[in-house]
C-alpha cells in the first residue's frame, strides 16, 4: 500500500481512455488499495486509476471522506469496469477534483443513476445512486474516458483553471528541484 502522487491537469495521461480489466489479480487488488489511501490522504470522496497513471477502468468512491465519517454499514466502493444502464434528471453540483486542486465548478450531470460492475471478488454488481453519489460516480467514470469536470464549464473559466494550474506545477517542480 502507498500514496501515490496525483497527476495534475493539464497532462496528456489523464485525456488517455483507459482500459477493461480483465483478470483481478494481486496486482488490482493492490492498485485498490493505493487508490483509497491516496484518495484518503488527499480528503477526497472518489479517486480514478488514470489520476494516478494507471490506465484501468477502475475508480474508488466514498462519499463519506473517510472511515470515522462514514456510517456503519456503509463501505468505500471499488469499483472495476463500470458501465451505466440508466440516468434520469438532472442535478447541478459545484465540483472539485484532486486532479484539479482548489478549484470548483458548477457541472450539471444525471440526478440518479444506474451502473453496473465488477467488485475486488469478481462479482457482477448493480448500484443505484442519487445525490452526491450520482454526481461521484460520474465524475469518476468521465475520468476513465479521459474527461475532467473542467470540460463542461466554459471557455473563459476553463482557461482561468489551466493557467493556474500550470503556475501551480510550475511552483511544484522549482520545489521538486530544489529539494
Ligand atoms: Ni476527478
């Protein structure tokens, strides 16, 4: 298990499509693991295998932000090669993302969904979902297609988060090099 580093936008490897997992191995179940530490030491409630440059389709969601939050009963979902069966309504909900850090954006995406995957057992499963799930089981899954959240908002505030993001990386690698 470890933290791995978060790839930041703009960076070709998170606009990569990635792929069907088609055996689950030691190898998935160790990616789902340094997925949730990492999205865990990060504050975040759902995390991709592209954020961290693996090109799987497999993403993490808790809603919940960590295990003292999060109700008894209730688990982190590992989730392996999602696909969506259903979505109706809509929901406006202001995004973030950790490969975006500190920024925000109002998307509006499916109120309520149907998704269908494969579970860390092997399992065929079927999950319905609205409200802050629905939201999260999107967002992620776009991830897998090589979409962000900044794609939905407009031109002008799309280019706003890219330069300071590209500051933002820009400061990290000065950091990287002098340390
Ligand atoms: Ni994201």
């Amino acid at each position: 298990m470890a933290i791995k580093d978060i790839l930041i936008w703009p960076d070709p490897e998170l606009a990569k499509v990635s792929e069907e997992v088609e055996t689950i191995d030691d190898e998935i179940r160790a990616l789902a693991e340094d997925l949730l530490e990492t999205m865990y030491a990060a504050d975040g409630v759902g995390l991709a295998a592209p954020q961290i440059g693996i090109h799987k389709r497999m993403v993490v969601v808790d809603i919940y932000g960590s295990e003292e939050d999060r109700p008894s009963g209730e688990e982190p979902l590992v989730i392996i090669n999602p696909k969506f069966v259903h979505k109706e309504g809509e929901l406006t909900w202001e995004e973030g993302c950790l490969s975006v850090p500190g920024e925000v954006g109002k998307v509006t995406r499916a109120g309520k969904v149907t998704m269908t995957y494969t579970d860390l057992d092997g399992n065929e499963q079927t999950i319905e979902a609205e409200g802050l799930k629905a939201v999260a089981l999107q967002h992620e899954c776009d991830h897998l297609d090589g979409k962000l959240f900044v794609e939905y908002l407009s031109r002008l505030k799309r280019n706003m988060i890219k330069k300071r993001m590209l500051k933002l990386k820009a400061e990290r690698e000065e950091e990287d090099a002098a340390a």
